[in-house]
C-alpha cells in the first residue's frame, strides 16, 4: 500500500519533529516563511510511502496522510470493497 503526505505549511510550526523520524529522509525545513514566521515542514522528495510517522509524531496535526487506492478495488483506508 502507498501514500503520500499532505502538509498544512500554515498550521506547521516547523519544530521539526517530522524530519527526525522520517525514515526514508523525504521531509525537510522550507527556506519559506509561513504566516506565523516559522520555517514548515515540505517533502523533499518522491520516495515518500506514506508509512504515516511523520503525521503520528507531528503535535500540530499539520500532517495528513493520503493513501492511494490498491488496484484490487479495495479502498486502502477504509479496508472496504467500493461499491
């Protein structure tokens, strides 16, 4: 199963939590301000897998985590048969 992360670069405060734990190193600090004036969190790369520590360890909830579909019908996140 495959994901991809969305983050929310306004409500990031950019401590910097997410970078620590993401084990394939895709997250880092943007060089951009957000409009509270800290430096978010944006992926850095395509070798994101959506494994979901980053948005787990996040305090802000400013992670989501958007699974992509398996190509058997069943919805990743739901578990379920689409009907």
């Amino acid at each position: 199963m495959s994901g991809r992360i969305i983050i929310n670069i306004e409500r990031c405060k950019g401590c910097g939590l997410c970078i620590t734990v993401c084990p394939q190193k895709g997250i880092v600090a943007s060089k951009s301000l957000n409009k509270s004036g800290h430096h978010p969190a944006e992926k850095n790369s395509a070798e994101c897998t959506g494994c979901a520590v980053c948005a787990i360890i996040c305090p802000d909830t400013a992670i989501e985590v958007a699974r992509d579909k398996d190509p058997s019908g069943v919805k990743a996140e739901a578990g379920r048969k689409e009907r």
